[in-house]
C-alpha cells in the first residue's frame, strides 16, 4: 500500500515571500500521479498542481511549482509571492494509475497548516 | 467548469439514526469515490463505485454504510445507525477515467450528537 508523509503540521511564511511544503511517499509502483490540494477553512478541497510521475519536467501553475524527485520519492510545493489568500490546510496526495479492480482513489499526508503574515 | 454537488451542507443527526448523504456527480464521468475527513485530521478513503458496484472499500467501510445509485445520477452514501465518531466532513468525488483529474464536491458536514 502507498503513504504519503509530510512531516511540517504548520508552517508560516510572510506576505510575498517564498515557502516550501514538503512531501513524501512510498510506493513500488512506477507510473502514478501526484497532487497538492488546498483546503481553506470553507474545507472545500481545492485542487492547486498535478505531476504525472511519467513526466521529468516539474509542473507549475502560476505561482505554484512543484520540485518531484522521483528517485527520492519526494514531492514538495514551492509557493512564490505568497498571498493572504494563500492561507489553509495543503494536503499531498497519490494516486495510481492502474488499478485492477478500477478504482483510482487518492491517498492523502496528514496536511500542512500555512499562514500567511501580513 | 463542470462541478459535483452535494446535499445536505450540514446534518445534524442523533447517534442510532440512519442518514442519507446524496452527490450529483458530472454527467460524464465513470468513477464515484466518498471520502471522509474528521475534523482536524487527514482526508481518508472510504470507498469507490464503478460501473454500478463497489471497485474497492477501505477498513472503515464496515457493514454500516452502504453505496448506490438509485436513479442514474445521485450517488448516495447511507450510514444504517449512526456514531459519534462518524461526525466528519464527507466528500464526494468524480472522475471520467484514470487519466483525469478528481472533482470535488463541497462536501457534507456530518454531526452525530
């Protein structure tokens, strides 16, 4: 069974720098997904960036990028220009990409509670 | 952007009752999922349903709860007798196919009093 780790429960950064979430995982699989989901306090889950572990290129998306060592098995979220908005609970997930049994469900961190300094 | 949508936002319910937790997922898509979420702690899997039977069940899918789709288009999650410790935010999510992305719904906030 995959796991997913991240070992920061809170992390704070100030207004328009830079900070990193940090993620790890343990599969024997080959091909997979990666996420990072942000929850605010609605507790809607937000997708923010996807890597598909097939993929050597990091993705980004605006402001967010990711940095994916897929030999270490590491997966961390680097938020530029950080926003107030910014601010919630950032879950790291794993999903595989073949499934016998056709089901394709996300494995999920604990989370990393960031706040934004004004 | 095409969303998934769940009824009721909140239900309060005494322990010992039965509740009924209903998604409308996107019309196209092929992979229903629920997941749970106790306050404060990770979001955890519950259960998959495809092509109109259970794909895969996690160990807290116990004989309390139950899956379906009664009409085509909700996806229901049904807990027979209710805990206090089934108080959590429940979410439902979709997918087309494995290469696609989840989608979310808002999710139901569950209190067993």
């Amino acid at each position: 069974a995959q796991t997913v780790t991240q070992s920061q429960p809170e992390m704070s950064v100030q207004e328009a720098e830079t900070v990193t979430l940090s993620c790890t995982y343990d599969t024997s699989e080959s091909d997979y997904y990666l996420f990072w989901y942000k929850q605010p306090p609605s507790r809607q889950m937000i997708l923010v960036i996807r890597q598909e572990a097939y993929k050597q290129q990091n993705a980004t998306e605006n402001r967010f990028s990711v940095n994916f060592q897929k030999a270490a098995k590491s997966f961390s979220l680097k938020i530029s220009d950080s926003q107030l908005g910014d601010a919630a609970m950032y879950f790291c997930a794993y999903r595989s990409i073949y499934s016998g049994a056709g089901s394709y469900q996300l494995t999920f961190g604990k989370g990393t509670k960031l706040s934004v300094i004004p | 952007e095409p969303e998934v949508t769940q009824t009721p936002s909140h239900q309060v319910t005494q322990m010992g009752q039965e509740v009924i937790l209903r998604c409308v997922p996107i019309s196209n898509h092929l992979y229903f999922y629920w997941y749970r979420q106790i306050l404060g702690q990770k979001v955890e899997f519950l259960v998959s349903f495809y092509n109109n039977e259970i794909s895969e069940k996690s160990e807290i899918f116990d004989d309390q709860f139950s899956v379906e789709r009664p009409d085509g288009s909700n996806f229901t999650l049904k807990i027979r007798s209710t805990k206090l410790e089934d108080s959590a935010m429940y979410f439902c999510a979709t997918t087309r196919d494995s290469q696609t992305r989840e989608f979310f719904g808002p999710g139901t906030r569950l209190t067993v009093l």
